[in-house]
C-alpha cells in the first residue's frame, strides 16, 4: 500500500502520480486523501483508472464534486477492469451529484465496496440512485452523515476529552478552596480585630 495522505499533493502533483501509477502493474492501493485535488485533476484521474491496476483506492476529504470530474471518473470506471474499493467520502458531495452517483454505480461493474458518506448527502434520493442500479455487483456501500463522523470523533478522543474535563473539575475545585480559605482567615482577622479593640 503507498500511503500519500495529507500530503498537500494539489492537482498538479498528483498528474505526475497518476502518471506514474498507470505505470506501475504491482501497486494495488492507495491513499490519496486530503490532498486538496478537485476538478482541475479530472484527466489525470480518469487516466489513473483506465490505465492502472490498481484494486483500492482513497479518494476521501477532497473536493471532487464537479460535474466535469464525476464524468472523467465515470468514464475511467467504465473500462476499469480492477478497483475493488473506491472511498470518495467527505468530498462535498451535494444533491447534483446524485445522477453522476447513479452512473458510478451503473457502470462499476468491478467495485465491491464504495465510501460515499459526506455531511450534504440527501438520504433519500441516494436511497433511490443506490436502488435503481440493477448492473452492480456492489456488496458494501457506506454512506454516514455529519452527525456518524462527530461521533466517532468523541469515540476516537475519549481518553484525551475525559481528561481535560477532570482537569477543568480539579481547577474549578482547586479555585473553590482557596476561595473557601481566604473567607475563613478573613473572618478570623475580623474577629481577632474585633476582640482587640473592644
């Protein structure tokens, strides 16, 4: 596996990786997310899947939601005869991307497992594209909301959250002390004061 996430690739990098992956026949994954492509690398990546042998690939928080790119990458998977997992998740995807999502999965013929999860999806016409695809032979498709991935940040971090909040408590009480302290001496001096003048 060639991990290249955050990277900070951009389009033109990754038209020279493109190009040098459909080169390469014994590569089979790779992690391409969060490295800023968006429409400008849609050659490059309908190159990618024509030309490579690649079986895995992560596509994942970058901005490819451009009707010019869906029909590169469409057009790429229509004679690909090798990517088994396509994850294209948290790349923006909006409610004009559902015809360009029903082509995808029309013309995947080879993809098992496909990653669409983003925060504007509307559940229920991808309910209908993933329906109306009678040509797959998708096994597996996520597709996770805002909420699913604000959760699993809270699952993720729960050791480091837990433990400001106790320190943030032992603050809160550490404060409250010596607060209660600095009371009890004052009215102690104030009494002390008291006796010695009357």
């Amino acid at each position: 596996m060639l991990d290249l996430s955050r990277c900070d690739i951009g389009n033109e990098g990754f038209e020279y990786i493109a190009s040098a992956l459909s080169n390469n026949q014994d590569l089979e994954s790779v992690d391409l997310s969060d490295n800023h492509l968006d429409k400008a690398c849609s050659q490059s990546l309908q190159n990618l899947l024509l030309y490579s042998s690649l079986t895995h690939l992560n596509l994942s928080w970058n901005s490819l939601y451009d009707t010019k790119l869906w029909k590169a990458l469409v057009d790429g998977l229509k004679k690909n005869e090798t990517l088994r997992s396509l994850n294209l998740s948290w790349n923006a995807l909006e409610e004009r991307c559902v015809p360009h999502l029903y082509n995808l999965l029309l013309h995947s013929q080879n993809i098992e497992k496909l990653n669409l999860s983003c925060k504007y999806i509307r559940f229920l016409k991808m309910h209908i594209c993933i329906n109306g695809s009678t040509h797959t032979i998708i096994k597996e498709i996520k597709i996770k909301n805002h909420q699913d991935k604000k959760e699993s940040f809270i699952k993720n971090n729960l050791p480091y959250l837990l433990f400001f909040f106790f320190l943030r408590m032992a603050q809160f009480f550490s404060t409250f002390i010596i607060y209660i302290f600095h009371y009890i001496i004052k009215n102690e001096i104030e009494s002390v004061i008291k006796i010695v003048f009357i």
